[in-house]
C-alpha cells in the first residue's frame, strides 16, 4: 500500500460511531498526516436538510479527542469552492461509502487530486 504524506476526508461527523472511527483509521494508514474537514452547521441543514445534532465546535472537538486526526479544520459554507484543497494541497482525498457527490466534484474542481474510496466494513 502506498503511503501518502497527507491525506484529507470530509464529512459531518454528527456523533462519532464505528462507521466514522474505521473509515478515518483507515484514511490515516493512508497517509503521515491525516487531514479532516468538518460540514459546517450550515452545510449540515442544507445538505442533510436538518440541523445536526452537535455543534460544529462539539463535533470538532470529538474528533480532536480521538487522536486520529493530525488537523482538523471547519468546511467552508460556499459549495465547490474547494479552498481546503488549495490550502491544505493533501497528495489525495479518500471518500466514504456514501460521498459520491463529494468525489465527482472533486473531479470537476480539481482534476488532479487523486480520490481514494474506502468502504465501512463492519466487524462481526
């Protein structure tokens, strides 16, 4: 497996689960540092149509506490602007199972940045 020098995820992260601690270990084996960027509240209400449950501040916070991170930074609330990507330039962007969306405008933003799609697989 190839190692990056850094990698970044998206999401919401709305009350961390198995779900979320396997997808963002998984994207850190990936990588020396592990970026995350976190759906503001904003986003949240538009994208999910509904608030979140926890406070951008909260969700942040949970993610920091559990030490898989290298940095975690809040999303911007422009849709497709991308300035994570040209400010943090990861070598890669790894997606879930359910963030097709993300990675097609990925690709139409940036199409250069190499997508890698990691998919929850539970344990028994």
């Amino acid at each position: 497996m190839q190692k990056y020098k850094k990698v970044m995820v998206f999401g919401v992260f709305d009350g961390l689960h198995e779900g979320h601690l396997y997808f963002l270990n998984e994207a850190k084996k990936l990588c020396d540092a592990l970026i995350v960027v976190v759906a503001s509240d904003i986003d949240v209400g538009m994208y999910k149509k509904k608030s979140p449950k926890y406070l951008l501040k909260e969700r942040i916070k949970a993610l920091k506490l559990t030490g898989i991170p290298n940095t975690v930074v809040e999303g911007d609330n422009e849709p497709d602007s991308w300035w994570v990507i040209k400010k943090y330039a990861p070598d890669i962007v790894a997606v879930g199972h359910d963030q097709e969306a993300i990675a097609e405008s990925l690709k139409k933003c940036c199409s250069n940045i190499k997508i890698a799609r990691i998919d929850f697989i539970p344990t028994p």
